[in-house]
C-alpha cells in the first residue's frame, strides 16, 4: 500500500525502518507529549504493532518519506485507538522535529484522511492528544476537524478532534 502526495510518499513500515523510526520516538523533544520518549524494545513494538494493523484492517500507521531525496521523516497513518473508552479511528502522525514547520504533517493528514473516507465506511474520523500540543490540535484544524472534547486520561487532559464523511464531501 502506498500513497502519494505532490511531495510524500506514505508506506507500508518494514523491520528496515527500525533506525530511522528509533531516532524519531527516541527524540526527547520530538516525543515531549508523550509519557516518555521509546527505547529500542518499544520502537520494535511500535513496528510490529503496525504491521500487525496492516493485516488486521489493512491500515495502520506508515512511514513518511520525502519524495525529492527519500529520507524517513516520520509517520503518519489510520490506527483504532482507545478514546475516552470507544475503540475509534484515529489519524496520527508524527514528525522529526528536524521536519517541524514544512506542512508534512497537515499534507500525510490529508493523504490519510481522503484514503480513509475513500477505502473504509468510518463515518467520521478522530485525532486526540495533550492539550498541551499545539501542533498536533493546529494540524488537525488544518484537516477540517474540530474539537468535540477533552477529557482525563491518567493525569493528563487530552483533546479529542473529529471530522465527519459529510464534512469531509463538503471540502474535498
């Protein structure tokens, strides 16, 4: 599975990735939102669980590559997430900050949404995070969501960002 944009390709992960993706989720800064940044052991689950995704729904989370030079910048993809107790569809992304500020998260987001509303029957899609990650709320905006809550989730307050197939018709 591959899409493209007019400057990113979007893949399947392969255990090839695997140093490339540890210096994204081991980044300090780049994963300042999460508990803590992966270790190795986490960063080899993070594959697995994703090639897993693949053969359990035919999506998950793919790796982003930069057209023009073909360097790993992140990922960005369609996973089922836990959000305030529903199992949802959920589009998460995640950018080397040294990628920080060039619209390839927006631009994989919207890649990710338009083939999610395109391949799937989800009837809307969600993004959430801290409440704390701005990038993260601004890039879901800039994808047409909007905000239809924020919750607690183990002593952190999270947002949550949805975007429904008929507001998605609306802008397509």
């Amino acid at each position: 599975m591959v899409i493209e944009t007019k400057r990113l390709i979007l893949r399947e992960y392969t255990l090839d990735d695997f140093d490339k993706l540890y210096h994204i989720l081991s980044d300090p800064i780049t994963m300042k939102h999460y508990p803590k940044p992966y270790d190795a052991k986490g960063t080899k689950r993070w594959i697995n669980w994703n090639l897993d995704n693949y053969q359990k729904y035919n999506f998950g989370l793919w790796a982003i590559i930069l057209k023009d030079t073909g360097i790993f910048i992140g990922d960005c993809g369609l996973t089922i997430q836990n959000i305030d107790g529903e199992l949802l569809p959920e589009i998460g992304y995640h950018i080397d900050k040294l990628y920080w500020q060039n619209g390839y998260g927006k631009e994989a987001a919207i890649a990710v949404r338009d083939w999610a509303f395109n391949n799937t029957k989800y009837n809307a899609l969600y993004s959430y995070m801290t409440t704390t990650n701005v990038a993260s709320y601004s890039t879901a905006k800039s994808i047409g969501m909007k905000r239809i809550k924020e919750y607690k989730d183990e002593n952190e307050s999270l947002y949550v960002y949805f975007i429904t197939r008929e507001e998605w018709e609306c802008i397509k």
